[in-house]
C-alpha cells in the first residue's frame, strides 16, 4: 500500500529536484533583490565636487579606496549624513557607509558590539555617559593620539566631559548646553516684561502669571532615568554644588542644595501647578520643544537648536515669536545641563588612521560652521563662535555664550542609569505627592549611594 | 578476478544509491528532511542557550571589563536578595493577571457572539482577527498614543463628552500604566483566544444544546451546564497560555511605557533586558533570563499535559 502511495505520489528523487529548483530560484531572486535595493548601511550621498571628480584624481587623496563605517543616532541623519559626510568623502577619497539607530537604543546595540568585540564599525556617537560606561570595552583612548594642536582649538568644557578616569575617549563636535527660552505672545498676554526671569523666584512668578485657563506655564522633561536626571541637574547645577564627587564615589542630594532642588520642582507641579504634570511621563527633549512650538507653554529650559527649529514655519507656530536668554537659577545666578556630543572610534576598528581622519574633520572649521549654522547647535571649535556668518544663522548664541559661564556638568558615570532611575522613581513619587522633598532627598541619597557603592566595590576603585 | 567484480560501473554506483535513498526507511528520510532546520535551530537557539547558561556563571560586566570571572551560581542567589527583581515580581503578577482576567473575558464573549448565526458574521469574524495582525512594536506605539497626555484619543473623548476638565496624565501611575500595557497586550491576543474557543464550542454537539433547551434550560443555564463545562480544558490551555505570554512581554512594554513611571511597569522580561543593555550586566541577566525560560518551560508542560488530558477524554 505504501508502494502504490508513493507511486502516486512526488518521488523522493523527483522531490529533492524540484527542492533543488526551489532553492535556485530562491537564490537567483534573492540576489536579484540585493541588487535592486542594496541594504543597510546605506552609502552616504556624494558631493556634487566628488562625482565630479575623475578617477586619478581620487586616487591622489590620501584614504582613496578605503571604507569608513559610521554607526551614529539618527537624529544626526540631515547633518551628519546629508552635510558633512560628502564633505569627508570629497577630502579624503574615503566612502563612507553611514548607519543610523535610534539614539535610545544606543545603549543595546553598543552592548553587543562590546561583549562580542565587533570591528564592524569605526566610529560611534557618543556623549558623556556613553564614554563612561562603553570606556573600559569598547571605546578608544584618544588621549595619546588625537592631534593636540587640533584638540586645542576645541572648547575644553565638552573635552572635560568626554574624559572618563583621565582618558579622553570622545571628540565632541559641539557645546550643546540647555538656554531659557519664552514665548513673546504669552508674556505680553500675562504682562510680563520682555525678558528672562533672573532668578527661580522670579521665574516662579513669571510662571503663576502664565499658568491662567487650564494652561501649564513650563514643562519639565522627567519621564525616565536620563531626562529626570538631566532635569534635576539643570537646577540642581544653578546651586554652584556638586552633586557627585569628582571620584564619582559619593553622591551629595541630602544637602541645602539638593533640598532647594527637589523643593522647586515640587512647588512647581504639586503646590502651584504651573508645571505640567505631563513632563512625568515625557523623557524627550524634542517632544518638549514640540509643545513650545504648538505654543502651548510660555517658557522652559530648551537646548539652543530648539530656537532653529521654532523659527521653521512648517514645524512651529511661534516664528518670530520667541526670544532666548540664561537659565534662571536658585542660587547663583544661572546653572545648566550639557548635552554635548561627539564621536569615538571603536578600540576594535581595523580603520583606526582613517576614523582619526573623521574625528578631525568633525571638528574642521567648515563643519564647526554647519554645526551653527544648520544645526543651530553651538559649536565646539571656539573660532566658529566669531564667525559672521554662525552669528548671523543663531542669534541664541549669544545666550550660550553667557550660560557657559555658569556649571553645566551632566555627571557621566557608570552608574549614570541607575543612580538616574532613583532619581526617577524618587521624584514621580515626590510630584505625585508622595513623600516631602526632605524624604525624597533623603531617599535618593540612601539608594543612590548604594549603586554607586556596589559599582566601586565589584570594579575595584 | 573478485576485486573487478566487486567495484561497480561509475552510472551503476549512482542507481545504487538512488536505490538506497528510495529504500531509506521513513524515519531517516523525516531526519533528512528535518536537517537544515535542526542546523538553523541549532546554530542560533541551542548554541545562544548554551552560551547564556556558560555566561549566567560568570561575573560579566561590560562597564568593568570585558573579561568573564567565575562565580558559580552567585548570579542565582543574588537575584534573590535583588530588591529589582524582587519588586518585578508582583508587578508581572498583576501585568499577568489583568491580562488573562481581560483577553479570556473579552475571548469568551467574542467566541460566544461569533458562535451564534446572524447576518454578516464571516465580515465580523475575519475583522475580529485585525488586532493580531498588529506589531507588538505598532501596538505599543499607538496605544501610547491613545493615552498621550496631550494628543491622546481617549482624553479628547472624555473631554468633549465632558467627564474631564482638564487632559488626564495616565502614564504618570504605576498602577494605571500597568492596566493599560495589560489591555493592550490582551487586545493584541484576544483574536487568537476567540479562533481557539470559537473551535471549541462548534465542537459540542448540537445534540446537548437541543436536548437542553426541551428541558427548559435558558441561554445562561445552557451556557452554564452545557458551553462551559465544555470549554473547561481549554480554558486552563489559554490561561496557561496567556500566562507565557505575559512572562514574555517586552516589546509593548519598550514602546508603551519603557518600563515607566520609575520602574512602576518593569515586568521581569524587561528587567532581563535593562540588565544586560542598560546595566550591562550581562551574567545576572543570563541568569534571569535562564530562570524565566525554565519556569516558562514548566508551565507549558502544564499546558501540554492539560491538551492531552483532553484529547484523550475526545
């Protein structure tokens, strides 16, 4: 019976040769579709000048033939990608294979490149927490081979800050640091004078008067581990304190300042409620500036490419209508965050001579100026401050200028997640009126200290 | 003379081996066929398992060093003093819970509608399966859009039905952000629970209900007497079911509420992956992650053991 089944049925013979067919046209398809639609990474756009450029010609540059492999954020794509990596591509004959991730997923995707020792990239973005957790893995010590004459140019505030235990591991291509920022329309409608408040009391003033007809006057960013922390640096920074010793190993919050800190924020979205209480569940810088520019908010504390962007009629409806000024702060006059960023080379690369080209080249004059004037973000080469053409494209660096003088330290660390993830669930208790500040203070310092704690303990320090 | 008798003609070596792949009895042809797929299975879930359990016994933390170290089944106990996993647990509990009580509800209530004739059933029925064919990923994100505190759907509706003054923030309570990761997940598999039960009630014979009805049941007697005690194994199947599944919920939670506010949603899954790629510490979330596979294990042999209790009673 099995016979006759198999007799009318596929023979095994006649069953492997059309598996065989199968698998070839699988394979013919399968190629054919690579070639129609190359896959990721995607080679980044050349400049007009490079396609321009004859074969000889490209031979004589000095990385001609030679392939660099970016792995960066994607909110770098319209500067990074479309700016500066032609240019980098015309200089130096190199191409470039640009991928980009989501930034938030940073962290995962560097783990894996770490734990399996991957040399499939050259250069990674990086900022400051990034250097102090992917330092001892997967990062380069740029320290003996970064051209000092170059590094000497660059403002030496972001350079500290991408230094983890003495090694510099990141050149950063800006001076991003977080500026105040008002909506003109709704001061006047408040009757506000035109100008930034010059202390916490009178921003808190500034903001009762906004807060009118179920209308918030601020938002805070403070929904997850980073953006709480950020947050509470930003104020926390304007005491002049330091709320994690320079060896990383004790956390100062229990104190006068951090009190002072914790107090703001809870008069501001618990006793006053001027602060809107969606900040606890928004970790987004640019969603924050997307409620700014929907001229929902009279006020906040915004990163200066966030004036570039609300003066963009497609993407703001408050053009012309806002002005910048410093942060106002609780004890000194004004305090900051950073958000600087920049790139390191991957400690496995094979490409390491032609990613130091790239490093460089991020911080050239040429792409100093497209970082203000395109990106509207600060520059980190202190030259392309005087630029006529940067001061022209962002009048808020003017502001910046100011708020550099103030501290703006983020606290990059190993621990910077977790400490962070207490200061998070501590203060959404705290703004969910929970406990007091003095508890919630109290409370972060018990938790915090001990991560920190633990960490020195298993690292050895 | 035995030797030249003994070595085939090339075209007579080849029949012969078509003639033993022919004879090749059923099992080894199933094995020849299973092959490529055992190899895939092997290389990227056998190895990566056997490489995890090696790393849950080692101290690996990459904001250290890159090294490995020893440490026996330290990773294990330490989860037990971890105040992380520890407070995980009831959460995932809840998230579990909320989502077995809503999706075999809703499931039941579906398969029970689905069951009976009306007009335009096989329209409602293929429009019931719309959500399973939703990305977790999609399903997270527009979920959290729902809710968004100031675009958010639901709030716009209370609003302009008048039964809130101002926009609700929802994600700023732990237990509120659970429920609704919990809906969310549930929403995702009630069309698969509804097929199942769905399968199961057109399975009771017609005979029951009839002869019910001449008894003078009613429609919740008949389901009471009749539909349910029916749908008991299957019942624990989906519950056990939902169970795995809410152990291995991540990616909703990822883009839902990314384990927020504070940790308020960071179910034991999520935890695995915050420890190896936020915290680096990729033993301890090995040996988490071996631990939850092993109590997953344990309950779908549960399950196992109840659908084949059943299939042996049909």
């Amino acid at each position: 019976m099995s016979e006759q089944k198999s007799g009318q049925s596929l023979s095994r013979r006649g069953f492997l040769k059309y598996l065989g067919g199968a698998i070839a046209v699988a394979a013919v398809t399968s190629a054919c579709g690579q070639t129609a639609a190359p896959a990721a990474p995607t080679t980044a756009p050349a400049a007009p000048a490079a396609a321009a450029t004859t074969a000889p010609a490209a031979a004589s540059k000095p990385f001609a033939g030679k392939e660099l492999n970016l792995y960066v954020g994607n909110h770098w794509d319209a500067n990074v990608r479309d700016l500066w990596v032609p240019l980098f591509q015309d200089k130096t004959g190199a191409k470039v294979n640009y991928t980009s991730i989501g930034s938030g997923d940073a962290d995962a995707k560097y783990a894996v490149f770490a734990a399996s020792q991957d040399s499939s990239q050259d250069i990674f973005y990086a900022w400051e927490t990034l250097v102090a957790k992917y330092a001892r893995t997967l990062f380069e010590d740029l320290t003996p081979s970064f051209k000092k004459d170059v590094l000497a140019g660059v403002n030496d505030v972001p350079v500290k800050s991408m230094t983890f235990l003495g090694k510099l591991y990141t050149i950063p291509f800006d001076s991003n640091m977080a500026i105040f920022m008002w909506n003109t329309d709704l001061y006047k409608a408040a009757g506000l004078p035109d100008k930034a408040p010059e202390s916490w009391t009178e921003f808190a003033d500034f903001s009762k008067k906004l807060a009118t007809g179920g209308n918030f006057a601020t938002l805070f960013t403070l929904g997850d581990a980073n953006s709480s922390f950020f947050t509470f640096l930003t104020l926390f920074n304007s005491t002049g304190a330091e709320v994690i010793s320079q060896d990383l190993k004790k956390i100062q919050v229990d104190t006068p300042e951090g009190l002072l800190a914790m107090q703001a924020f809870y008069d501001g979205v618990v006793k006053d409620k001027y602060i809107d209480p969606a900040g606890l569940t928004i970790n987004s810088s640019i969603e924050q500036g997307k409620v700014f520019r929907g001229g929902k908010i009279g006020h906040y504390f915004a990163f200066p490419n966030h004036y570039t962007l609300a003066q963009d009629p497609t993407q703001s409806q408050v053009v012309g209508k806002c002005k910048t000024g410093i942060i106002p702060g609780l004890k000194l006059r004004s305090g900051s965050g950073n958000g600087f960023e920049g790139c390191a080379i991957n400690k496995y690369s094979k490409n390491k001579e032609l990613a130091m080209a790239w490093l460089e080249h991020t911080v050239s004059p040429e792409v100093q100026k497209l970082v203000g004037t395109k990106w509207g973000r600060p520059p980190s080469l202190k030259s392309a401050f005087s630029d006529p053409d940067v001061q022209k494209a962002a009048p808020q660096f003017a502001a910046v200028a100011e708020q550099v003088k103030y501290p703006a330290r983020r606290y990059g660390s190993p621990f910077y997640v977790d400490v962070g993830q207490v200061f998070n669930d501590e203060m959404n208790k705290m703004l969910k009126g929970g406990p007091s500040p003095k508890d919630t203070a109290a409370n972060v310092q018990k938790l915090a200290q001990k991560i920190i704690d633990d960490y020195w303990a298993k690292a050895g320090g | 003379m035995g030797t030249e008798t003994l070595v085939p003609p090339k075209a007579s070596r080849q029949a012969i081996f078509w003639q033993r792949f022919h004879r090749m009895d059923e099992a080894k042809f199933g094995v020849l066929l299973l092959s490529p797929t055992i190899l895939i299975l092997v290389i990227f879930l056998v190895i990566p398992i056997l490489y995890a359990i090696a790393m849950s016994t080692q101290q690996v933390e990459l904001t250290i060093s890159p090294d490995w170290k020893f440490i026996g089944l330290a990773n294990y106990t330490g989860l037990l003093s971890d105040n992380r996993v520890l407070d995980s647990i009831p959460r995932t509990l809840y998230f579990a819970f909320f989502t077995i009580l809503v999706s075999t509800t809703l499931a039941l209530v579906l398969a029970l509608i689905l069951n009976e004739p009306f007009r335009g059933r096989q329209i409602v029925r293929v429009l019931v399966l719309l959500p399973w064919a939703v990305a977790p990923v999609v399903s997270g994100v527009m979920w959290r859009y729902i809710f968004h505190p100031r675009y958010g759907l639901m709030d716009a509706i209370l609003y302009s039905l008048g039964f809130i003054k101002q926009y609700i923030v929802w994600f700023d309570d732990p237990t509120v952000s659970l429920s609704i990761a919990s809906l969310a997940t549930a929403w995702k598999g009630v069309p698969f629970l509804t097929l199942i039960m769905l399968a199961a009630m057109q399975s009771i014979p017609e005979s029951l209900f009839r002869a019910a009805k001449m008894d003078g049941a009613n429609v919740l007697q008949r389901f009471r007497y009749v539909t349910l005690p029916h749908l008991r194994s299957i019942l624990i199947f989906i519950i056990v079911l939902q169970t795995i599944v809410s152990l291995q919920v991540f990616d909703l939670i990822y883009t839902l509420t990314r384990g927020g506010p504070g940790e308020g949603t960071v179910v034991l899954n999520f935890l695995t992956y915050l420890n190896a790629f936020e915290r680096l510490s990729l033993g301890k979330a090995s040996a988490m992650a071996i631990l939850l596979a092993v109590f997953i294990i344990v309950l779908s042999g549960i399950s196992l053991s109840f659908t084949v209790q059943r299939r042996q009673k049909v």
